[in-house]
C-alpha cells in the first residue's frame, strides 16, 4: 500500500509542477506580448479640441438620461 501511496504522491507533484510552470510561461508570455504590442501599435492620442469636448459632454447626457430612464423602469416594474 505503502508503494501505491508514494507512487501517487509522485504523480501528483509532477502534475502540480507541469501545471505550474505551464501558467508561470503564460504570464511570462502574455507579459511579454503585452509590452511588444504597446511598443509597436502605441495607441493614438486624440486631440483635445472644444469640438470633441463639447460633443462628449452631449454623449454623456444622453447616456445618463438613457440609464436614468432603464432603472425608472425597472424599479416601476418590479
């Protein structure tokens, strides 16, 4: 029994450590894929104009009055 027990011990420790050096390589990777993307295709920077501004401002009121509306409803209906 003895034998069967440290057969299975083994088995699960080199399980836990496959497992773990797969998810250590994938941060490893993902990190890596993270910084060559943002060095290669920065993100564009949007000019700051009172025209851009001000329609944000009016994008934003539409969308606070959209949600105020849905849980008008919801609170109404329930």
């Amino acid at each position: 029994m003895t034998e069967l027990m440290s057969s299975g011990l083994e088995l699960m420790l080199a399980g836990m450590v496959i497992v773990f050096l797969f998810l250590a390589m994938l941060v490893v990777v993902i990190n890596a894929m993270s910084k060559l993307i943002t060095r290669y295709l920065p993100e564009e920077v949007a000019s700051h104009n009172i025209a851009s501004v001000a329609t944000n401002a009016e994008t934003n009121k539409h969308y606070i009055a959209a949600i105020t509306a849905a849980v008008h409803q919801y609170r109404s209906t329930h």
